[in-house]
C-alpha cells in the first residue's frame, strides 16, 4: 500500500480561485490599503533583507524572471513574466507565482497565484510611493495605460491618497471602454480621454503604465508641467522604457533598488551616477520625499522582490483569516529522512 502523506508533506496552496475569494471577503479597498501598510513596513526594515537584481531571462518577444530575497527567517520568490505582444494573440502580458519558505531548514510555507497579487502589489506600492512624493491634497490622476493594471492602480490611489478623478487614455479605445466599465461603481469620476494631452490635463499625478517593448515617449517634455508626481510603471527591461529622457534631467527621481532600476527602469536612459533617491530611504525618514511644490516627482518603478516578499507574508496571514486555501502534497517526507528511497519503493 502507498505510505500517506505526513503532515510535514502539505503546504498551504492558494489558487486564483481562493485568491479572488480573500479579496471580496476583506474588499479590495481594504486589500489594497492593509498590503500598503505591510510593504511599508517591510521599506522600513530594508537594510536587513538580502537584496540581488532580479534574474532575467530575455527573448525578442519579452523576459522570464526570478524575483528573490530573504529577511532572515522567511525566504520568498516570486516567477513572472513581460511579454507586451502576448495581448494580441490571447494572452496576458504579464502572469506570476510565488513562494515563502522557512529560512531555518528550507521548507515551503506558502504557494500562492501572483497574477492577481502582482497587481495588487503594484497598486499598492505605487500608492504608498505617493503618500511621500505627490502633491498634497492630489485629487486627480491621469492614467495612461489601461490594461489590466490600470484598474488596480485607479483604486490604490482612490483608496490610500483620496484621489476622486481618473482620466484614462490608451491607445487602443476597447482598453480604455473596458476600465471605464470596470469602474463606473467605484466613486470615481472616470474621463474616458482621446489624447495622452487631454490625459494629463490639470492631473496632479500621471501614471504610464502601457506595454511595448522599445524605447517609447509615452510622455513628450512639454507635456510635464512644475508640481506634478509622475509613477512610472510600465518601463521596467532594457530598452523598455516610457519617458523622455528630458523630464527624467527635470525631476527628483525615486527608486526601488537602484542596482536594478539602472539596467530596467527609466534612468537607464541616465548616466549610471545620476544622483536618485532610495524609496526605502523616505519610508523611514532619512531621506527627504517632495519637498517643495514646484517639484517633479518620478517613482521609476520597475517592481522589486520586497514587495512580492511583503505581498506574500500579506496573503499568508489571511489564510487563517479567511481559511481560503487548499493544501498540496508538496514535499516528499519519508519516515526516516534518509530514506527518501524506501518511501519510492513502498508506493510500487
Ligand atoms: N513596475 C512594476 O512593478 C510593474 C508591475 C506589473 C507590470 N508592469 C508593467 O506595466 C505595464 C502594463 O502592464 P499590464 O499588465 O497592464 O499590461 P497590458 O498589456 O494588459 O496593458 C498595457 C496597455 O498599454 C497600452 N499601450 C501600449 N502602448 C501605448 C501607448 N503608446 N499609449 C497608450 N497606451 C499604450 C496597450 O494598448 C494596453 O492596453 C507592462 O509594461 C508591465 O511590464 C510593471
């Protein structure tokens, strides 16, 4: 007879399935604002986590990465994906999973979806940037992009910094009908727009978050007035990028990890000594973030491994919480652990 499983074999799985239902069973709202709260505590001990570039894997039609790091006692990874042709043939640009294992002998603790969680995650980091950086008393944003992060980075901002405007433009009108669509409920007053210009118009924050893998000029240097917060999502490989390099010499620029945004994010479009701030550094107070009205604001944003770490430890403390998870039988545990053998021969 095959041995069972022991206890130590099952590790706590959550599905897209349950992933959608932890979401509605706290709100999206409360999702976004509470992961905020734990990516910011994870910024405020950032020094203590182990840090690398992420591991990139390119091909002509868009990237594989691996997304590591550690804080000593839990170790998370997360699989993702870039692929800005995918759309067009059925598939979503980006998609991801992710593990958290225990740091003192190397066992998963947690399985979960990224896909949805790598939005939520983003959102809420982007949002969290701009509790720092944007204009006080923000009320409109310009959201330039409208794919399946748009809705998402809508929300974080209604949610954490009170936004009540968004003004959407894609170049692709059925992306902009469709977020319109999705958040026609949201008390958030949608403006469908036709032009980047008319995008941006009286927004005190702008948010690119489009797909193309090239160096695009999703926004021209006459299109950035004085005192706006620019969040840059969507620039985040090599020769992906979405500014002109001229509003990059105009303004305070904000990074994750500056040894990975210098090959991924805007500023590689920079010399590799132009002066950036560390996002970390602003969290916990030693750096300084807006400090002045005129000011332009950049959060080059390309994503980071502590915010999928902060993302999954979020989304582990739910599971008892919420209890919705399933378990998988996910490493082989033979009564002796030596015998990993025996244990095959006994399931014959
Ligand atoms: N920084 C991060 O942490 C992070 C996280 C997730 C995704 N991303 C990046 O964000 C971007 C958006 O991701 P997504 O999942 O929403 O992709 P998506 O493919 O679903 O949507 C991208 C949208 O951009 C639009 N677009 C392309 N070129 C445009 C242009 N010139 N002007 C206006 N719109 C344009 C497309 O029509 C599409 O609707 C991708 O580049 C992705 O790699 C970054």
């Amino acid at each position: 007879m095959s041995p069972t499983p022991s206890a130590l074999a099952f590790v706590p799985f959550v599905s897209v399935d349950n992933m959608m239902k932890i979401v509605h069973s706290i709100g999206l709202n409360e999702v976004l604002k509470e992961m905020v709260g734990y990516i910011e505590h994870d910024f405020r001990r950032w020094e203590l986590f182990d840090k690398t570039p992420r591991v990139a894997s390119h091909s002509k039609e868009g990237v594989i990465e691996l997304m590591p790091t550690s804080d000593g006692e839990v170790y998370g990874f997360k699989y993702v994906n870039g692929h800005p042709k995918n759309m067009s043939e059925g598939f979503q640009t980006v998609t991801a999973f992710g593990v958290l294992a225990r740091v003192d002998n190397g066992y998963p603790v947690l399985f979960s979806e990224m896909t949805i969680l790598t939005a939520l995650r983003t959102a809420a980091t982007s949002a969290m940037a701009a509790k720092y950086l944007a204009p006080k008393g923000a009320r409109t944003m310009a959201m330039i992009g409208n794919g399946a992060q748009c809705e998402f980075q809508a929300l974080a901002f209604q949610a954490v910094l009170g936004i009540d405007t968004v003004q959407i433009y894609d170049i692709d009108p059925q992306a902009t009908e469709k977020a319109a669509r999705n958040l026609a409920d949201s008390g958030l007053k949608v403006i469908k727009c036709s032009t980047p210009h008319e995008a941006i118009e009286g927004a005190e924050i702008i948010t690119t978050c489009t797909a193309d893998k090239q160096y695009a000029t999703i926004l021209t240097d006459n299109m950035v007035g004085p005192g706006v917060h620019i969040n840059a999502i969507g620039g985040d490989c090599p020769g992906k990028t979405e500014l002109h390099r001229d509003i990059l010499l105009r303004s305070d620029i904000f990074v994750e990890y500056p040894e990975q945004t210098r090959i991924e994010g805007e500023i590689q479009q920079l010399a590799d000594d132009h002066q950036v701030t560390e996002l970390w550094e602003v969290v916990s107070g030693t750096a300084k973030g807006r400090s002045s009205e005129g000011q332009i604001t950049l959060f080059d944003s390309v994503g980071f491994a502590i915010e999928d770490f902060s993302a999954l430890r979020y989304v582990r403390d739910q599971l008892s919480r919420t209890g919705f998870f399933t378990e998988l039988d996910m490493v082989a545990d033979p009564d002796d652990p030596r015998d990993l053998h025996g244990m095959l021969r006994r399931a014959q």
